[in-house]
C-alpha cells in the first residue's frame, strides 16, 4: 500500500482572484484578516511552499502519509 504526505493550506494571500470569488462577486482583500490572525497576517505562498520544500527534502524521508495543515492557528478567527 502507498502512502503520500498532503500539505493543507488555509486561505492565503496571493496574486489575483480566485474563480469561486469571481462568480460570488466577492473582492474582499484578504489582507484585511491580517489583525485578527494569530501571527498577524494570512498565510503567504512561501509559507506553503516551505512545507511542499519540507516533505520532499530528506528531513522527511521517514514521514508517510501525513497531512501538514499551514494554517497559522488561523482557523480560531471564523
């Protein structure tokens, strides 16, 4: 049986609109949640690419089948 490792990012900062935001009309900057965030801003791409750069490195040659969640703890702000 294979195993993969997935990592789970929460909303982020980025270039552009998402296609779900285009057809809800919804322009709200994200940026806007920075305040309320627990490390006072959203998650940035680098942030996700950190993890992707973790899992693939040999730092992780003994982790299977894990879920990194990069949310920042920012979850708590819904």
């Amino acid at each position: 049986m294979a195993y993969v490792n997935i990592v789970a990012p929460a909303c982020r900062d980025g270039h552009g609109t998402s296609a779900r935001e285009r057809r809800g009309g919804y322009r709200r900057d994200i940026r806007s949640l920075n305040d309320v965030m627990p490390f006072g801003r959203v998650c940035q791409p680098e942030d996700i690419a950190n993890a992707v750069c973790y899992f693939v490195s040999d730092r992780a040659s003994y982790v299977t089948g894990e879920k990194l969640n990069v949310w920042g703890g920012g979850q708590s702000w819904r």
